[in-house]
C-alpha cells in the first residue's frame, strides 16, 4: 500500500515545510519575547524598589532624644504604600527604631536576615508570604546609619521594600493573552503569502506539467516557451530527446523508402523477363543476377542506415563497369521506348568511396534519365584532379532529350516524395537519396537544360580527398 500512495506533490511538500518553520519560528519568537518581558519587568521593579528606598531614606528623622520622627516618613513615594494589603510594603528597623508602612496592617511580612552595617544593597525573593496568601513577594533591603548620634552611639538602620509578585503576573497573563493572538494572527497571514509565493514561484513547474500534457496529447511539438533558468536544461533535454525520437523515426521511414525505391529497378527487371522472350538459360541467369543485385542492395541499405558517415579511403571503383550494369538493366525495362544511352566515361574515371552509393547515384539518375527521355541519354564521366590531392575527385553528368525541368520546379523535384510529374509512377524519393550521398562526400549537385540533347542535365561534382 506504501508503494501505491501518491506522492506529495512539490507544492504540498513547501506548503508544508514552511509552515513547520513558520510555527517553529513564531514559536521561538513568542518565547524569546516572552522572557524578554518578564526580564523587563522584574529589572523595573527593582529600579522601582531602589527609588522607593531612595525616597523613604531622605525622610528619616530623630528628634534630640534619639527617637524616630514617625511624621516625617508618612509621605510615601507611591500611595499604594498607604493602602492596605496593596502588595507594596515598606519596613523600618533598627535598634533604636521599628517603622513600616499602612499598607502592612494586620499583615505579616516575611522574616529576612537582619542587615549587616556596610553590606551592599541587596535584593531577595521571591520569597512565599505568610500562610493564607497566593502569591510570593521580592523584597530589597539597605542598611546604613542615619547620621544621628545617641548615647548608645550611631543609629544604624535597615530599610526594607517588598513588592508582591501579582501584580507581575497580571502583566505577563495579559502581555502573553496579547502575544500569542498577535503572533497567531501574523502566523496565519504568513502562511497566506507563503502560499501566493509559492504559486507564483511554481507556476514555471505547472506550466512546464501543461505543456508536457499537450506534447503527449499532440497539441505541441516541442517546448517553446520562455522558462526560467533552472529548467532551461530539463526543457533543453526534453527537446533534444524528442528531435532524437523524429529523426530516428524519420530515419527509419526513409530507409525503409531507400530500400523500396532500390529494389524496384532489380523488380522491373525481372518482371520484364517474366514477360520477355528469353531462353530459360538466360531467364535463369538474369534471375540470378537480380537477386544477387538485390541482396547487395539489401546489404548496403542496412549498412548506410547503421552508419554515421561512409570510408573515404577504401579501394577505388572503376565507374565504367557500374555504369555499363546498370544501363543494361534499364535497357531491358524501357525496351518498348527503344532508348539509346551513350557513353562519355573516361575508361580510368575512379570512384572513392562505397560500392552501394555509387550504385545509387548512377541508378537514380539514370533511371530518370530513361523515364523522361524520348530516345536518348547521355552519361558523361570523368576524373577531376587538383594541385596536392591524394585522389581524384569525379564529375558525372547525365542528360536526356525529354521536355526538360524548368527553372521554378527544380526545388521541388528535389524534395523528399515530390514527383515532377505524378501522373508517372514512382516514389518521389530517388532524388532526396542521392543528395543525402552527395552531402556526405561533401559534392555538390546541379539542374538545368541540356546544351546537346534539350532535356534535362544533372551535374554531380564531388571534390578531391586532400
């Protein structure tokens, strides 16, 4: 079942992620600002605590008997001093001398250790209150001499503020009760724009799934559209896969064209001696030949398909015997139209390269040649030599004295599956596979009217290997 369970997408997956990091952080934060407010409070009390005692010491008194001026010290700093139980106390001892404040009635202070006469001020707490009440209290205690001298010596006496925590706890109660709904509120509109962030910063990805759907579907052929940088290379390799696809595809198709278009030459000739008046000894022989011509044609196909490129260097082929070959095969298929093919090939005319694509250049002109002439074809063949080359190129000329291609259709004609003339059976395909072979050897190719016999000529120049 785990195997089966769909995945999160990559939206889900962020959405959840930065809200853990959110809550994580919101959380840290309000616990962080949490104890900062409480520092906060407890470092004002104690500044408090210091100016009470401050105030309260600046109003002792003694009269000339050594006796405490209770009077003097009645104007508290703070009137909470003066109410009862108000949770601010103030408190006064020493040994010629007991004072505290209203606020004390009736109410028992804790008990601290009595102060030591130049002991730095001190804060304590917080400490619990007497049985019967809730919370606990801090207290802040000074003892120094009140600069009044008696007969039993210097009036030495300690002073003592306590503050009760609760009001403390009604602040953090209150300041947390606001902390947590604003933090909370902030968590909420956070994540609200996480989500719009992280809409906007997937949309590449969403439209990059909708244009994958559309390619599936057909709608498109490639991936055109403008994506952001990061996936640049994904949408680059998609393309470049699906190009390899077409191409090998188109490869395919075209070598099983190649291969169809080879055969019927060899084909016709057979059916011609099928339907011919040939001894059965030369029925047999012909029989023979074609079928050898066209295993090797099945041979070169599946060769030229599998390969990338062909072997400029392997042994010449003289172009006199293929050419002769092949002019008697084409003889006996159009031997109704009784045409002549003449020959202008150099007897020493080399061709450097592979047996199969020479086969198929002078097939496939020359079977157009045939096709389209009236009575005669020209086959024009001979070396051409440059300064520092290893081998000899070759120019091939063919020419016929039919109607000729005129100048705005030779693109067509040279179009993979364009016929000049489709009222005229074939396949439209011998020309594109000669310019593919012509392409490799680097040559070139070129239509126009023949001078001599009016019809059309194809001139193939392929250079010299240097």
């Amino acid at each position: 079942m785990s195997a089966m369970r769909r995945a999160l997408s990559l939206h889900a997956r962020q959405l959840i992620a930065a809200s853990l990091g959110l809550v994580a952080f919101l959380g840290l934060t309000g616990v962080a600002l949490d104890k900062a407010f409480q520092s906060a409070l407890i470092n004002n009390m104690e500044a408090r605590m210091v100016r009470y005692a401050s105030a309260y010491w600046n109003q002792v008194e003694f009269d000339r008997n050594g006796q405490l001026q209770i009077a003097a010290i009645d104007n508290p700093p703070d009137a909470r001093f003066n109410n009862f139980r108000s949770g601010l106390y103030a408190q006064l001892a020493g040994a010629q001398a007991s004072w505290q404040s209203d606020s004390v009635a009736l109410f028992s202070l804790p008990a601290l250790t009595p102060g030591v006469l130049g002991q730095a001020p001190e804060f304590s707490g917080p400490v619990p209150l007497p049985i019967g009440e809730d919370s606990s209290i801090n207290a802040y205690q000074y003892t120094a001499t009140s600069g009044f001298d008696t007969k039993q010596g210097t009036v030495v006496l300690t002073l003592r503020i306590f503050e009760s925590e609760e009001e403390i706890f009604k602040q953090i109660t209150e300041y947390r009760s606001s902390l947590w709904v604003y933090l909370g509120i902030a968590g909420v509109l956070l994540v609200l724009v996480q989500v719009v962030i992280l809409r906007w910063s997937l949309q590449p990805l969403r439209m990059l799934e909708t244009d994958m759907r559309d390619l599936h579907l057909g709608k498109q052929q490639r991936l055109n559209k403008n994506y952001p940088t990061e996936l640049r290379p994904i949408t680059g390799s998609i393309n470049a896969l699906i190009n390899s696809e077409r191409s090998n595809l188109d490869m395919s198709r075209n070598t099983l064209a190649d291969l169809a278009h080879s055969l019927k030459t060899p084909l016709a000739v057979l059916q011609s001696q099928i339907e011919g008046e040939s001894s059965p000894q030369q029925f047999k022989q012909e029989v023979y030949q074609q079928v050898q011509r066209m295993n090797d044609i099945v041979t070169y196909q599946l060769a030229r398909a599998s390969r990338t490129g062909h072997a400029l260097y392997s042994a010449p082929i003289a172009v006199l015997p293929q050419a002769e070959s092949i002019v008697q095969s084409l003889e006996k298929i159009y031997r109704s139209k009784g045409v002549l093919c003449e020959f202008e090939v150099e007897q020493a005319a080399q061709f450097s390269g592979e047996l199969g694509d020479l086969q198929e250049l002078l097939g496939n002109f020359l079977e157009n040649a045939f096709k389209w002439s009236k009575h005669r074809v020209l086959l024009t063949v001979h070396s051409v030599f440059a300064p520092g080359a290893k081998r000899p190129g070759l120019f091939i000329s063919i020419e016929d004295d039919g109607a000729g291609i005129e100048t705005l259709d030779i693109p067509k004609i040279l179009q993979r599956g364009v016929r000049g003339d489709e009222r005229v059976q074939g396949h439209g395909i011998g020309m594109a596979i000669v310019q593919d072979i012509i392409r490799s050897y680097n040559g070139e190719l070129s239509v126009d009217r023949s001078i001599e016999l009016g019809g059309a000529r194809f001139t193939i120049q392929l250079p010299c290997l240097v």
